[in-house]
C-alpha cells in the first residue's frame, strides 16, 4: 500500500486549466483516468485525509505510484480525450459498464462493393450501418425474411457468393426471388448499392416513402391489367407492414430518442436504454455498472453516454445520425449538460437535446424503462451471489494452498501445443478476479535456439516464459522504473507507449505439466531476476499441484473451488494453444505442399489460396479450374494437381485432366 504524499505534485505544479489526469500503478499500468474543468482544484481532492476519501478512493490513491495530466482547450475536449483514454487503457478503477448479454445488430455492409446484410455482434466495424440491437438474433432474420421480398438484397457469406460467381448459377434465394443475384449479373453493383440504401433508409423509419411508392406503382399496374404483378406488389406492401408492426408504436410524433434509466445501490446499478426512431422502439439494451469508485447518479450518467456515443465518432455521417438520435432522455442530467450537449451535437452535426422528461408520453416511457432497470438489477444482483462468493472462495484457497501473501487476482497460465515437435505454439490466457480477460490473451510461435523449434517441450516452455517476461522488464526499464544490471534486456522490446500494456507481472504464473515444466519455468524466472510472481504448474493425471523446489506436490480436495479454477485456467489455455498450433499447421502445410511446386512463386499461392478459400477446395479443383486463376497456366496448373492430390491418385488426376482437354 502507497503513500499519496509519495507522489503528490508540488503545489504549484497542476495547473488551472481543463484536462485529463492518469493514475498509475507502481508498474506503470494506467488505473484511473479523470477529467476536470480546474486540474489543480480537483486533483488536490485527492490528496487530502485518506479518512475523508471514500473506501474506493482511498483504495485507488494507495494502489497508485504516481499521476500524470494533460492540458485542453476546453471541457468539451476534455469529455472526449477521457473516453479515448478510458478505452484504450481500460482502468481498472473507472467505471465500467458490462453489458448483460451480447446483443446482435442488423448490419448492412457498405464498405464492400457488393453489400450484404447479416446479424452482427461484437465491435462495430467502420463502414458498416447497424440497426438495434436486437432481443434475439431469430427477430432479426425473421424481419429480413419480410423485408427481402421489396428489398431483394445479397445476405450470403463471402463463400457462397465467389461459388456463385464461378459457377454462374445463383444460390437458392436467387431462384426465389429474395436476392438480385449480383453474384451472376442479374443486377449491376451500382443498382444494387441503391437497393441496398432503401434498405438502409426503410429500417431506419422511413416506412411510409416506400409503402406509398409501392401503392402507386399496384394501382398504376392494376389500372393497366398487369394484374400478377399486382398482385405481388400488395403482397409486398403487406410484407413491409408486416415487418413495421413488429415495433411497437410508443410516440405518436416520429419521435428519434434514446431513453435511459438507472437503477442501483451503493456498489452496484443496472442501466437501460430504449432505442426509440421514428416512434417505435428499434431496440433495446442494458448494462451492470460496478462502482469502483465513489461517484454519483450524474457522474454515472455523464460515464454511460461516453460509452454509448463515443464510438460513433469513427463511423460515416449516416452511421452517426442513426447512433446519436435527436433527443437524448436521462433519468438525471450529468454535471456539466452544456459541455455533454456540445460534444453529442458535434458528434451528430445538428442540435441534440439533451434533457429529463417531465410530462407526456415520454414520461410514462421513462417509466416503462425504469422498470426494465430494476428487473435486472435484480436478476443480476440473483445470478451473481452464488459467482462471486465462489471466486473469492476459490482465490482464497489458492492463496493459502501456495502460501501467497494475498489472493492472485491476476492469474495467467501457459501451455505448449506441437505436432511431433513441429509448428510449436505456446499461449497466454489470462484471469482476472477469477474471470477469463480474452482481450489479455497472447500466442507465442516457439522458435528454439536455430530457429526450428525447442528440443522439447521444457525447452519450449522456458523460452515462452523467458520472452514474455523480458518484455515485463524491457518496459520497466524504458520507463525508468527500475535499474537492471543485466545488459540482455533491451528497451526497445517493449510495446510502444501508445498501444495496451502487455508487461505487468501477474501475481501467480501456471504451468500446464508436472516438476519438468515448473523447473524450466522457475529457471527462466530466476535468470531474469524475477522474484515477486509466485509459480506453480497443474499436472494433468492426478491434478497434482507443483511448487518450484518441492518433493511433493499441494494436493487440494477434488470438490475444491480453487482445484476447479485452476483446471478451468489450465483447461482455457490447453484450448488456445492448440487452436494457435491448428492455425499454424494449415498454414504451414499448404506452404509446404506448395513450395515444391515449380514456377509457383508467393503471389501465385496466395491468388490459388484467395480464389479457391481453402486447402480442401483448391485439392478438389481440376486442372483447368485452376489454369483458370489469373497468372496460372496448364503447365502449373497440372504440377499443382500433382503436388497435392494422394499418391495413388495423381497420375489418374492428371491423366483426367489431360483427356478432358483433349
């Protein structure tokens, strides 16, 4: 535990301007990142009587070393270098909002030449406009299937279309008229791309445009007795009502909001947001906020629309204009509502009103959102006793097992993957507070002293542990935390300033294997110098614990939380390494294959690999499918069937080939 007054500032020092502050750990790790209108006024609010500071508070300025500011022009810059930091460090002590299931969204591409339309979760991706999110992935294809019918668009993966493509026959949904077909040339890429754009334009509340045009055109071919045509036409007009009734009606003035609701305790509180466009509920979405720091309802607010909109700022205009609406309703206003309303309006390019309701309609809609909030809240605070009594458990009993002088909140265990010692991977998986953290997972390609691999899987494992902790002591030393006597580490190992940190020690290392693996690790360890990360490995048989230097093994009961996290890291990083070393084999096979090859060169393997989308198709292809890719001939092409096709088989495969062209 530190002393703040180890690295106050002098007085003087903080400046009085706008800014954003960092506070960071004794290893350089970013802990908290704040923003201020007065940097010195609030900064010093810190270092006051850790007995005034809340037991949160108080935690931070103990765990942290030091604390660093940078100056803005304005608040409003303030408010989004905040959010820019808080998402590329991801402190631990800021408030984080976890959403409570994944949601999908409909997703229409535009960033291809060919759009498409499909479910997406995840990281949004530039280029691409969303619509949701949406309760459950099934409502969205089953809108897709209604709507298909007016806006007949590609909804097919990149596979099946290029198949298409080369077959010159369209897949199933071409045949019953749910797609134009690009892939054959039924439509050109141009029309399609308008196609596409309605499509965007009717799911983002433009209904009644296409509804009306679609009427016309029905009494334009009922008056000229095209009466089939119609008649497909009022089916697709009751399709499109259809697919609009689904959301339901809540304002009746074509109101665009998003409508938020909080509800919480001391330590924790459960957000709700209704997406609200063209007056219709569009979708709907929620988080668990954990308050690791003392902060109030406004703060929690400011925090969560930071979230929300903040990543709008990389999309396209049309994309930002669907992500910010134009009323923004809060259950309270943040702290600062002009500079919040400056940055959500610049991030539109039009007026955002920002405001509580008071009255109406969009009251009882507030409500309705509240409600959903503290169901939840209760639903979460219901699912997550039992969790987190049993991971404390479980951290507990791994700490008095090993003897460690506190619970191993960060944990990370590694393990090797090879093919008769081929195509080596080992990999990193981490848990933090007893939770698998995938964004902190890492793979290693083992290279062994000449570069073809460790002689076993010690060897492999003592590099792996080697690297990644040279990497932990390269940063140190580059950012002047500690003096090193060794001259074998360089500073330039570590990762730039600017990207994650990937050097902070764990407080327990796991090994996959027995008293070898454990041995080689404790080696490398030693060699660097590395003392405060505790080491132990989990052997598979008899799920015997070992401790560097040990006869005997910790044995924990097999109905022990802490054995059951143990196998459950050991397992996860069993899982990785093999899905590295799988991902390295196929690469590396077809390479091998292909290598021999004459006349076949980088450029021609790759365009082989790209036309063909695998190993298996490109085995099953003919000679003149290949001779077909752009560079090839029917020299090649035929050394290519040679080269991959079973040994009993080639001389029939070329053959096969040869009276073809014959």
């Amino acid at each position: 535990m530190a002393d703040p007054a180890t690295y106050r500032p002098r007085p003087g020092e903080i400046p009085t301007s706008p800014g954003v502050y960092r506070f960071r750990d004794e290893h350089g790790r970013v802990i908290y990142v704040g923003k201020a209108k007065n940097l010195r006024q609030r900064l010093s609010n810190y270092f006051q009587d850790l007995a005034n500071l809340h037991h949160r508070t108080r935690t931070m300025v103990t765990t942290a070393a030091s604390v660093e500011w940078t100056v803005v022009g304005t608040e409003v810059e303030a408010l989004a270098l905040e959010y820019t930091w808080i998402q590329q460090y991801d402190p631990r002590f800021n408030v984080k909002y976890r959403d409570d299931k994944s949601y999908p969204y409909l997703a229409v591409t535009l960033g291809e030449e060919i759009p498409r339309a499909q479910v997406m979760r995840g990281a949004k991706r530039k280029g691409t406009r969303y619509f949701g999110p949406y309760g459950h992935a099934w409502a969205i294809r089953e809108t897709l299937d209604q709507v298909l019918r007016v806006f007949p668009i590609r909804t097919c993966s990149a596979g099946v279309y290029q198949r298409a493509a080369r077959s010159g026959r369209p897949c199933l949904l071409g045949y019953i008229d749910k797609c134009s077909a690009p892939c054959v040339g039924r439509i050109s890429p141009e029309d399609h791309r308008d196609l596409a754009l309605d499509f965007c334009d009717f799911m983002a509340g433009e209904t009644r445009r296409f509804e009306k045009r679609l009427t016309s055109e029905m009494t334009e071919a009922a008056q000229a007795m095209e009466y089939e045509r119609a008649a497909k036409l009022r089916d697709d007009i009751e399709a499109l009502r259809r697919a609009t009734e689904k959301n339901a009606v809540v304002l009746g003035d074509g109101t665009d909001a998003d409508v938020f609701a909080l509800a919480g305790d001391e330590l924790e509180a459960a957000v709700q947001v209704f997406h609200v466009r063209g007056g219709r509920i569009r979708g709907q979405r929620g988080w668990v906020v954990e308050k690791v720091e003392d902060v109030t309802d406004a703060e929690l607010v400011e925090h969560l629309l930071q979230q929300v909109y903040g990543a709008a700022e990389d999309g396209d205009r049309e994309a930002v204009r669907d992500a910010v609406p134009r009323e923004v309703l809060v259950p309270v206003m943040p702290p600062d509502p002009g500079q919040v309303t400056a940055w959500l309006t610049g991030l539109r390019g039009s007026r955002v009103d920002l405001r509580v309701p008071q009255r109406g309609d969009k009251k009882e809609l507030a409500a309705t959102v509240l409600r959903n909030a503290e169901h939840s809240l209760v639903l979460h605070k219901t699912r997550r006793a039992g969790d987190l009594t049993t991971r404390s458990q479980a951290l507990q009993e791994i700490q008095e097992a090993l003897d460690l002088d506190s619970a191993p909140l960060r944990i990370e265990c590694y393990d090797v993957s090879h093919t008769g010692g081929t195509y080596q991977s080992a990999s990193m998986v981490v848990f933090e507070d007893g939770l698998p953290r995938k964004s902190e997972y890492r793979t290693f390609s083992v290279r062994g002293p000449d570069g073809d691999g460790a002689r076993d899987d010690t060897a492999a494992m003592h590099e792996v542990i080697t690297r990644r902790f040279k990497r932990y002591l390269a940063d140190r030393l580059r950012s002047g935390d500690v003096e090193l006597a060794s001259g074998e580490i360089d500073p330039d190992d570590a990762p730039p300033e600017d990207t994650k940190r990937f050097a902070y020690p764990p407080s327990l290392v796991v090994v996959d294997g027995g008293p070898p693996q454990v041995a080689a690790a404790a080696r490398a360890l030693a060699e660097l110098g590395v003392t405060d990360v505790a080491l132990c490995g989990l052997a598979k048989r008899l799920e015997e614990i070992w401790v560097p230097g040990d006869d005997y093994p910790v044995i924990l009961r097999r109905s022990s939380e802490g054995l059951y996290l143990l196998q459950r890291v050991r397992d996860e990083a069993h899982r990785f390494a093999i899905q590295a070393h799988r991902k390295r084999r196929s690469k590396g096979m077809v390479a091998s294959v292909l290598d021999d090859v004459p006349g076949l060169g980088p450029a021609r393997k790759k365009a082989l690999l790209s036309h063909f989308g695998s190993v298996k198709k490109l085995r099953a292809a003919s000679v003149e499918e290949i001779a077909t890719v752009r560079g090839m001939g029917e020299a090649t092409a035929t050394a290519v069937v040679r080269a991959l096709a079973p040994s009993g088989e080639r001389e029939d495969a070329v053959a096969s080939g040869e009276a073809e062209r014959r």
